[in-house]
C-alpha cells in the first residue's frame, strides 16, 4: 500500500493539497513535497521474515539440523492470506526456507513431537520456527479443553522448536497485560523511572474489572453509570474488531453485571474477561476510501497507526535480535466505532510525513 502511495503522489499533482495541509500543521508558509518522499518505506515485508530468517538460522546451528521448515499455523479455510502469502514468497526467494501452512487440526494429524529430544517433524523435515498466525481466539479450538486443537497447541508449545510468539510473549500482548502495565508503579519493575515517566504520558486510562479492581477502577465504572459512557469503550481479550462495547451498549452491558448496595459497586466475576479503556479521539482527515476496487464513500476519517517490531530471544534471556519492521495505518469513517481490516471495519492506508 505504501509503494502505490508513493507512486500516487509523484504521478499526480497534489501539491496544493499537501501545500494546505503542510501550513495547517505548521502554520507557516512552507513548500510542498512534490516527490515521495513525505510517504514512508514500509519495510514490514523484508524486515518480518529477516526476523524469522534469524531465529530459522539460530535453530539450525544450536541443533545441527540441514533440512527443515517454518511451519504457519493458520485457520481452517483461512480466507486472510494475502499478507501470509507475501511473507511466505518472501522467506524463500531471500532466505531459502520453505514454509508449510496448517490448521491446529492438520497438526494433530500430520506433526510429530519426539517426546525425548522435543523435536518437531512433518514427514522427513524438522520444523524450526512455529509462525502462528491463528490460535488466538476461542473459535480456534472448537472443541473445548480437550479437543485435537488444545492437543496441537500443546504438542507445539512442549517443542523445542522457537514459537513466534512464545507462549509468554503472547500473553504480554493481551489488553490485561496492558491494563496491568498501566497501573502505578508496575512499569517501573520493567524500565527507569525517567522512560517510564515519558511513557507513561502516551497511556490512555486503562481498568480492571476483574476481582483485583481498585478504587480508581471502580470510580471509572461508576463514571460509566453515571452517563459518561462516550468517554470509555468495553474490550474483552480479544484483536481484530468487532469485539467491543461502545456507548449505550456499553453502558447497558455493565449495568446488568454490577450490583449497587448502600453506594458500594460489586462487579459480577463475568466482567473479569473485560478492561474498560479510555477512549480515544483522534482527528478528523477527508477522505476516499476504497474497498475491493470500488469506493466505499467520502468523508471525516480517522486513523490508527500501528508500528510493528521484531525480537529474538535466546533461552537465557539475551536479546539477539530486535529492531524496528515496518508499520500499518489503519483508517475508517469516524462514525464506526470498531476498528480491523479484514473484519471489514477499516481499510489500509499510508503516512504522509509533512
């Protein structure tokens, strides 16, 4: 997306737009970019796969092995694979690792783990890297506890191959771990007081509701109660939109799970699986967005910037690897409350850097 971006802007005139929106951002008379170069290189494509190039390589070495694989685990009948795809092409025609895409059933059925050594193989080939881009969510294990899919995550968590993510990095991604990271004091087990500080100036307020709930918590609940539900949104433990409570609904949902004697709150333990998060507003842009070749429509947009990283880790906890690898921009009407891309939601854009 940002390649075709930057071809737009040099291929067509748009100098008095970015002229215009240049002044308004400095308020001076400045000239317009003319060129690309307002709109950032993405360099998700080479950097991701690099990422896994190193931990494919580390692998290799630590365990004499020639023939191996990077496996994706993936949904059964994965409609989102274009990026997939990419990143696979991308991981042979630069490294010359072969991937294999499997469901968590597929892997029950056709990986073997060695209970002694830990090694994980599909036919004759060992796999050195697990990719997941599925077994987040509760749809990814149909079956329960003890259906084949759990089976399958356990056998590839109990490897010795490298997960992306390990179990633990999964976990820090979770809103909880974010809720928990906000809460005074916590950051500072992680990093200076003086970054945590700066850090802490980009956190918008984040609250439990579980059985650890505070005071501060439980006043931004009763805040909910009390009318000001435009100012939070509801998010359970859960990526890629069309999960979360907004407005009214959010309002009502809290209402049936909280308890009010003599002005006390109890929160119903149903609650606990939800953070309550401060709302975000970020400004309004025009814009068209396009959707499947076709304009969706005109008008106020906003924008989520996403910036993605890669870390590699060894099991003494040195860090081998980690830098910067690209971003995403995420953009929808400003009347659409969730967000996501392939939910439908949102549609892809670029940066300009003014």
């Amino acid at each position: 997306v940002a390649s075709m971006h930057r071809y737009l802007v040099q291929r067509f005139d748009v100098s008095d737009f970015l002229l215009e929106k240049q002044q308004a951002v400095s308020g001076g008379n400045e000239t317009p970019k003319k060129d690309a170069a307002g709109v950032p290189v993405n360099p998700t494509l080479d950097r991701l796969p690099f990422a896994i190039n190193v931990a494919f390589q580390r692998y290799q070495s630590r365990h004499d092995v020639s023939k191996a694989c990077v496996l994706f685990v993936v949904q059964q009948g994965e409609s989102n694979t274009v990026d997939q795809r990419l990143l696979e092409f991308k991981l042979f025609e630069e490294h010359k690792i072969p991937v294999v895409r499997l469901s968590l059933r597929e892997i029950y059925e056709a990986v073997q783990l060695d209970e002694t050594t830990g090694k994980l193989t599909i036919s004759d080939t060992e796999i050195a890297v697990v990719y997941f881009r599925a077994g987040y969510a509760p749809t990814d294990y149909p079956d329960g506890d003890s259906g084949v899919e759990w089976q399958a995550r356990e056998h590839l968590e109990r490897s010795r191959a490298t997960k992306c993510p390990s179990l633990g990095y999964h976990l820090a991604g979770t809103k909880k771990v974010q809720q928990e990271l906000a809460r005074k004091g916590v950051l500072e087990r992680f990093v200076p007081s003086e970054n945590a500080a700066m850090l802490r100036k980009s956190f918008a307020g984040l609250y439990s509701l579980g059985d650890d709930a505070t005071h501060e918590d439980l006043e931004a609940v009763r805040d909910v109660l009390n009318g000001a539900q435009g100012r939070y949104v509801l998010k359970p433990q859960r990526e890629g939109g069309g999960y979360n409570f907004y407005g009214d609904n959010m309002a009502a949902k809290i209402r049936k799970l909280v308890t009010i004697q003599d002005d006390n709150l109890t929160l119903d333990p149903k609650l606990g699986e939800f953070i309550l998060m401060e709302r975000l507003f970020p400004p309004h842009q025009k814009a068209i967005l396009v959707r499947n070749g076709k304009i969706e429509g005109t008008g106020d947009t906003i924008s989520e910037l996403g910036c993605f990283g890669t870390i590699v880790v060894s099991g003494d906890g040195k860090i081998v690897h980690n830098e910067y690898a690209g971003f995403l921009l995420r953009t929808k009407f400003s009347n659409v409350d969730e967000g996501g891309v392939a939910s439908g939601f949102a549609t892809l854009s670029s940066p300009f850097l003014c």
